[in-house]
C-alpha cells in the first residue's frame, strides 16, 4: 500500500484476475450440474432403473477429482461431457473411475468426435463388432488407443457364443447383444457366410467346436465408462447386428426375428443369461 493508501497496481491487477478465475471456474462448474440435472430429469426412467440402494453415496475422492476437472469445462462440449459423466455417478457411485476422469479430461475434441462416431456401433457392453463399424484406418485405431478409449486391436479380438441349452432341451449358440437381446443359433446350424480369417470384419467360425465368433474392439474401462454418455440407438443396433447373422433372435424371453414380429414362446435359455 502507498502513501495514498491505495494498493499497488500489480496488487489490484492480480486481485482481479484471480477474481475473474475464481468466478470463471465456478461458472462452468454451475454449467456441468446444470446438464448432470437436465439428464437425470430427461432419463427419468433409466435413472430409476439404474438408481443404486440409498445407502450408496458419492465419494469425496471422486468430488475432489471431478471438481478440479469440472472447473476447467469452459465450452459447451466439455460441459456436456462432464454434466453427464456426473449423472451417471449419481446414478451408481463408483461407476466412474478416477482414470476416466483423466482420460476424459485429456481427451481433445478431434478424438472424442471420432470416438462418438465410432461408438454408433457399439453393443451395450464394451464391445463394437466390425460387422458394423467396419475395419479402423490404422491412424484413427492408434488415436483412440493412444487416447486410452480402446483396447490395442492388433493381437485380433474376438467374442465368442456360449453353448446353451434351450428349455426344450435343444443345444443353441448364445450371444448377448444387450441387456435385453441375444442372439441365439442352433448348434448344427450352417455358419454364416463370408471370410473366416482372423481379420475378417464379418461372423466367424473357430476351431474344430465350430464355435460362432464375433470379431470386434473392445472399449477400455474409460472407453465405456465415456460411451455411455453418447447417444445410443439400442434398437437400430440390434437390428444390424443380427441382420449379419439371420438367426432367431432372444428379447426379455421371447424368440423376436429382426427384423420382425414378436413371438411369446417363454424363455430359449436355461440358466443365468
């Protein structure tokens, strides 16, 4: 302070400017719970499908964590991203690792476009057939696996059908496309046609069993922790996948053809699915 009493002017200048900070950073703090809200209000449903007990509470690891990456969403994009990334914590806590937050907050806007548009294809869980996203070109693979969305592909990753028996007694090959469909094919039933190398985009028969596979990317934790605030058309999905395959079809109990009508038979499985 000087003889005036007034403070410096490199005083007031840093005054200011952490004023302005503080009030920025709060501001886009306000803008991601504003979305985390509006999406916990517009999926009502899922919320309450995906609500954990009562006793479950946000950690304050994850606050702590998610608050200094939340603080720096200063454009709309940013601001979506985390908003929901919160409302699915709020839905279950603990889905939502500190590593994703990392790899969220890492991640540029050229590679989470890409990543968006890749994920169209994705089954429900970490999976993403190449039946339907097709073959990566190596630069797009190496940028999402760089990025810590997805699993390094070169080895070749396949999912393979389980063998089931039906109810009937009949032995089917069982695929779960979703939380609510799974494909299933009869075990003498012909293969599906096209290549049956490794590298092959489409459905696969392996080994001497002549077990289905599906070769596929596999998301990481962060991958799918990240696609899950993505739109996803589960229908659509479900409908190309299986149109790769022309076989019948496993919904909520019910044999479905897809596309098709639905046919109440009771459930084609036995077991847990």
């Amino acid at each position: 302070m000087n003889a005036s009493g007034a403070l410096p002017k490199n005083v007031t200048t840093a005054i200011e400017q952490n004023t302005e900070l503080l009030f920025r950073r709060q501001s886009n703090k306000d803008a991601v719970v504003r979305v985390a809200l509006e999406d916990l209000r517009d999926n009502n449903d899922q919320s309450q499908a995906k609500a954990a007990p009562a006793e479950e509470k946000i950690s304050e690891d994850f606050l702590d964590r998610f608050e200094r990456s939340a603080e720096d969403a200063s454009t709309d994009e940013l601001r979506a991203r985390f908003g929901k990334i919160l409302a699915a914590e709020i839905r279950r806590p603990g889905t939502v690792s500190r590593k994703a937050i990392r790899v969220v907050d890492e991640l540029d806007a050229k590679t989470a476009r890409l990543f968006e548009r890749f994920c169209q294809h994705r089954l429900s869980h970490a999976c993403v057939p190449k039946c339907l996203s097709g073959e990566l070109p190596y630069p797009e693979m190496r940028r999402l696996v760089d990025a810590e969305l997805l699993v390094d592909p070169s080895p070749g990753q396949t999912r393979l059908f389980k063998l089931e028996t039906t109810l009937e007694g009949s032995e089917v090959w069982f695929f779960p496309i979703s939380d609510t469909a799974s494909i299933s094919i009869p075990k003498d039933a012909p293969g599906p046609s096209g290549p049956r190398t490794l590298g092959s985009t489409y459905p696969m028969i392996l080994g001497s069993q002549k077990i289905p596979a599906v070769p596929c990317y596999a998301l990481t934790e962060a991958g799918l922790t990240l696609a899950s605030v993505f739109p996803h058309d589960e229908a659509a999905i479900i409908t190309r996948f299986s149109q790769n395959w022309q076989p019948r079809s496993h919904h909520r109990g019910h044999l479905v053809h897809w596309p098709g009508q639905c046919s109440t038979v009771g459930s084609n499985r036995r077991g847990p699915a």
